[in-house]
C-alpha cells in the first residue's frame, strides 16, 4: 500500500501520556480494556469510536460519567459498523479533515451479530478502522458462547458434565473470512504482544479505506484466570500456537510470528478454569488442528 510508505512509529517510549479510556468499570485485569487503552492512545484525541452492546460499552459509559474522553458512542448491536461508516462519511461531508473512525466490537458483536454491517462496510471500502477485543465469548450477558469460542470451552451456555464436553465448534476463521473480501489492511493481535498491537493499529490509522484487527484479549471473569496474569496469558496463547500474529495487506498473508517450536497447548488450557474440564482426546483434537492450520499457513504465508 503506497499510502504506508513513511509512518511514524509509535512506541512506548514516544506514546502520548494523554489517556482516552479511564475511569472505566472493566473488571481488573480486563483485556479488552488494555487493548482499547493501547489502541486509542496509539489513534490519537481526533477520533471518533463507535462501540456496540458488549463490555466494553457497559464500562465505558456510565451516566454521568464518561470513560471515553474523545468522541464516542453506543450503536446498536447489529448496526456498529454502519455506524462506523455513517460518522466516516459524514464528517466528511461537513468538511472535517485528519480524523480518524474506528469500531469497538466483541468476539459476539463482530463475528456474529454485527458481521452483516462489517461485511458490508468491508464491501464499500468505508475508511474505517474496525477492532474486534475477542474474549472468546459473549462476556457481559453471562458468558454465553460466540462463534469465536474455541472447541472445548465451557460457557453457560455450552456447559459441561458427564456427557457434556463444553463447546462442540471450533472458533470462526474471522481472520481469513475477513480478509477473503480483499480488505485494504487486516490483522491478527494479541494484548500479550502489545508493541505488535501498537503497530497494526497504527498502520490502520495511516490506511486509507476499510482496516480490520482482530486482538485477543484476556477476560479473567470469564476464563476463570487470575487478573495479574491477563497480558501473560494472552502471550502464552500466541507462544502455544492457538492464536497467531499475522496481516494480510496488497492482497498477500504474512506471518508476523513463526516459532520454531510451541509452548504447550496443555499447560496453557490447564490455567483457565473455562478448560479444566477438557479430555486427553478433546486436548489432541485442539492440538492437531492447531499443526494442520500452521502447516497451512507456513505454506501459503511465508514470505518466499
Ligand atoms: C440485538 C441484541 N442482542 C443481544 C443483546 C444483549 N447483549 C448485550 S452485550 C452482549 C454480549 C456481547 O458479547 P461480545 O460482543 O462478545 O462483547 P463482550 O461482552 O464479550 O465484551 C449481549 C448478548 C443486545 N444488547 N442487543
Ligand atoms: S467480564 Fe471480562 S471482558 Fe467484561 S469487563 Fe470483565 S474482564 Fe473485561
Ligand atoms: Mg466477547
């Protein structure tokens, strides 16, 4: 993307102290929170943020108080990134210059719910960014299953017992259903990886057209994990394989993480209470398409 060429890289070190998202009521240890921190610290103060039902919403406006301290607001459910693309388009039609749209979105607002209106504004190149925090689950109703809650995981509505093994399906290939649509920029990130995280998101920024990343992010209420090890945690996802960090941009995947050799998916299922439950076969079954999916994707996404 020739747009892309001489962006100014954002760090820890050069990040603005200016926070866009405090005073929230996110649980602690909150992923999503970190990621929409992180993000919007990286987006800057001329943003505008369009966030659907979900937790990150729930915490972040409280009447009369305000987390967001930049323009924001609550869509409805399915509608967010028609949202998205509303603001986008209008605040250009009166004239605005150097802003910037972005999306905030659960697992369930992104991959199920709202994925008609993402689907859409991939379609229409809308310049918007779109973040999805994937908690695995519909977290602030109760922890129901979503369709990027990985086989195996127990929710409420997918619970466990003698003959009830947690969820049944395998998480959504969002990623890739995203990309299929020949998107302008899209990405895979983890709170775990944060300085990644910083770049993809500031590479959306400085993207003209539609932008889509997909961040994991920890939910210690939901996972059954202590909240002090949130960002480790969603680490060890990506060190065990089961998430990976990847972009996909001028029409080709890159892999931006290839490890020689994985952590043990075991060790990081056994640390979440919402896996305690799983079988030595159902262990197998997450390990062995964890191999087929990177066999696939080391094939047909190294750079040559
Ligand atoms: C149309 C509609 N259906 C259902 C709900 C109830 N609801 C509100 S938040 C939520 C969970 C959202 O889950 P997700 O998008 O994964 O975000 P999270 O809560 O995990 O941050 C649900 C089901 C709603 N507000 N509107
Ligand atoms: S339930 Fe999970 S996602 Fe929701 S605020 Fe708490 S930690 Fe964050
Ligand atoms: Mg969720």
């Amino acid at each position: 993307m020739n747009n892309m060429l001489a962006i100014p890289k954002v760090n820890v070190k050069n990040m603005t102290d200016k926070e866009f998202f405090y005073g929230h009521k996110a649980c602690a240890g909150c992923g999503g929170s970190i990621a929409v921190r992180l993000a919007l610290k990286v987006l800057g103060e001329r943003t505008f943020a369009a966030l659907p039902a979900g937790c990150m919403s729930a915490v972040g406006f409280i009447y009369p108080q305000m987390a967001f301290n930049i323009n924001a607001l609550i869509t409805t459910f399915p509608g967010a990134a028609s949202m998205g693309s509303g603001i986008a388009v209008g605040a250009k039609a009166i004239g605005l210059k150097d802003f910037k749209t972005v999306v905030i979105a659960g697992d369930g607002g992104t991959a199920d719910i709202g994925f008609q209106a993402l689907s859409g504004m991939i379609d229409r190149n809308d310049d918007v960014l779109y973040i999805c925090y994937d908690n695995e689950a519909y977290m602030n109703t109760g922890i129901q299953k979503s369709g990027l809650t990985p086989y195996g995981t127990k929710t409420t509505t997918t619970p466990t017992g003698k003959n009830l093994p947690g969820s049944v399906t395998h998480k959504k290939n969002l990623f890739e259903i995203i990309a299929a649509h020949d998107i302008a920029y899209a990405a895979t990130a983890s709170i775990g990886y944060p300085q990644d995280f910083i770049n993809k998101v500031n590479k959306a920024k400085h993207t003209k057209g539609t932008s889509f990343i997909h961040v994991y992010a920890s939910c210690p209420t939901g996972w059954g994990t202590p909240t002090e090890t949130s960002v480790d945690i969603a680490k060890e996802a990506v060190d065990c394989g089961l998430i990976f960090l990847a972009e996909y941009e001028n029409g080709e995947y890159k892999l931006n993480r290839n490890p020689k050799n994985f952590k043990s998916v075991n060790d990081y299922l056994a640390k979440q209470g919402r896996f305690k439950h799983m079988s030595d076969r159902d262990i197998e079954i997450v390990s062995s398409n964890r191999d087929k999916k990177w066999e696939r994707m080391r094939k047909h996404w190294l750079q040559k």
